[in-house]
C-alpha cells in the first residue's frame, strides 16, 4: 500500500513531514513547495 500526500491525495512512493506541515503526511513536489513558499515570503 502506498503512502497517500495529505495536500494533493495522490499515492506517493514517498511522504515526508516536519512541524511545518503539522506532522501531516506530504510528497515530495507539495513539500518542496510549502518550503519554497516559506522561504520566498520571508
């Protein structure tokens, strides 16, 4: 069974999370994404 992307829904093969993301379950492309953002508005 494959891990599921918290924000996107899709299957992952891969999750990560951190406090930034509340501990919930994200992939690799929305992740980065949420880390870019947060570095982008500082």
């Amino acid at each position: 069974m494959m891990p599921t992307c918290t924000r996107c829904k899709n299957d992952v093969n891969k999750v990560y999370d951190c406090d930034h993301t509340d501990f919930k379950e994200y992939c690799v492309e929305c992740y980065t994404e949420l880390h870019y953002y947060m570095t982008e508005n500082k």
